[in-house]
C-alpha cells in the first residue's frame, strides 16, 4: 500500500509538473525531472528540511514556476518558518495570477485560480498556527472567492468562527457555502450542527434544539457513518430527541 500510494502521489507531482509546462510553453530539465522525483519521495516521507532544500533548487531552476513556490510554502510551514512560508506562497500568488492575467493560449483559467486558492487557504492554515485568527479568516475569506471549488476554504472558515466560539451570522453562512460547494463534506455537517447545538436554548432542564440542528447531524451521520465524529453526533441527537 505504502509503494502504491508513493507511485500515486509521484504521479500527480510529475503530472502538475507537465501541465504547468506546457501552460508555459517550456520543456523540463533533466535535472528539474529528477529533483521533482526527490521532492515527491521526501515530501511523502514527510521529511521537511530535504523537501524545503529541493523545493529551493527547483525554484532557482524555474524561477517563473509558481508551482515549486507552493511545494516550498508547504514544506516551509511544516518547519515552523511561517514568515518564509507566507513569502514563498506570495510570489506563487503573485506569479500564477500573472500567468492568468496573461490569458495567454496554453493557461487554464480554472486551474490557476484553484492553486491560488490553494496556497491563500496555506497561508490561512499558517496564521491560525500562530493564533493569528483575523489574518487566517482574511486569507480564506479571499480563497473561497477566487476559487471554482471553495468549500474547503469555506469550511476552513467555518470551522475557524466555530473554534473562536462564533456560533452565529457568518459562522453558519461559511458553513452552508462549505456544503453547498460539496455536499459530501461530512466535517461540514458537523460543525454546523455542533454550531447548532452550542446555541440551543434550554428549557425545564431539556436542550430545545434549534431548527435545522438534528437536520445536520443526521446528515452527518448519511455521509460518514463511521466518522471520527459519529460518536459525538449521535450524542448530540440523543440529547435533542432525535433519531
């Protein structure tokens, strides 16, 4: 299995490789093609301070590659070096909305906007690390706008409102956009009925669940029967009276 999903994941660094050239028209090194192949096994292993280095290298080899950019942001916020992060996944940004802004024949709109996401819910991801929590609700904030697909940076939102105890207005509006964008997003499913929850009244000793409360954990439960929030759920709906 560990082979398996080592080929998978190579695969996929080769593939966005290949795509992200001939975006630009240009054709890999060889030792660009190797380097990759390094960075795809170190960064599996998890085996950061390697990754970072690669990263670097193939940054000075394609320096107008956002690609090697982001794998060096993300190598970089496993370090703990958070500022450098923030800088790698900026020149990223900066360097894959000049490519869109370029319309030129070979780039695909879609697929940039959805790296530029990407590396803003990274650097979100940074922030709420360093318990930065209004700079990690900006960055995902302009994630999910420029997105094709935002509900991972909705949900990032939404779960950052819910974690600073924001149960309310915007909380439950990332929410419904998280599970608007993808439905099968069951982690969705919970924190909004957990947000539910928190805030239903309660009356002669019993919680009065708000509407759409049980709704959500059911739906939880449809989606990820065995999650690793199953339990908590089905808690959380033995307390409001619901099956």
């Amino acid at each position: 299995m560990r082979s398996r999903t080592r080929k998978a994941i190579l695969c996929a660094v080769l593939a966005a490789f290949a795509v992200q050239l001939h975006a630009q028209n240009t054709q890999p090194s060889a030792e660009s093609v190797k380097l990759v192949i390094q960075l795809s096994i170190a960064t599996q292993n998890k085996q950061w301070p390697e990754a970072a280095d690669l990263s670097k290298q193939l940054v000075k080899l394609n320096p107008d590659n956002w690609f090697f950019r982001e794998e060096l942001a993300n190598a970089q916020l496993n370090l703990g070096q958070y500022e450098d992060a923030f800088a790698s996944n900026e020149e990223g940004i900066s360097l894959a909305q000049a490519e869109l802004d370029s319309k030129a024949p070979g780039i695909d709109p879609a697929k940039n906007k959805t790296e530029i996401s990407r590396m803003l819910v990274s650097e979100g991801n940074g922030y709420l690390k360093q318990k930065k929590n209004d700079l990690a609700i900006a960055a995902y904030t302009k994630a999910a706008e420029i997105s094709p697909t935002p509900a991972q940076a909705y949900f990032n939102l939404c779960a950052t409102y819910y974690n600073m105890g924001m149960t309310e207005g915007a909380a439950l509006t990332a929410c419904d956009k998280a599970i608007a964008a993808d439905p099968q997003k069951a982690d969705a499913y919970f924190v909004k009925g957990s947000m539910l929850f928190a805030s239903s009244p309660i009356s002669h000793g019993k919680v009065v669940a708000l509407p759409g409360t049980a709704e959500a954990l059911q739906k939880y439960l449809e989606v990820a029967p065995l999650g690793t929030h199953a339990t908590d759920v089905k808690e959380m709906l033995e307390v409001v009276g619901a099956k």
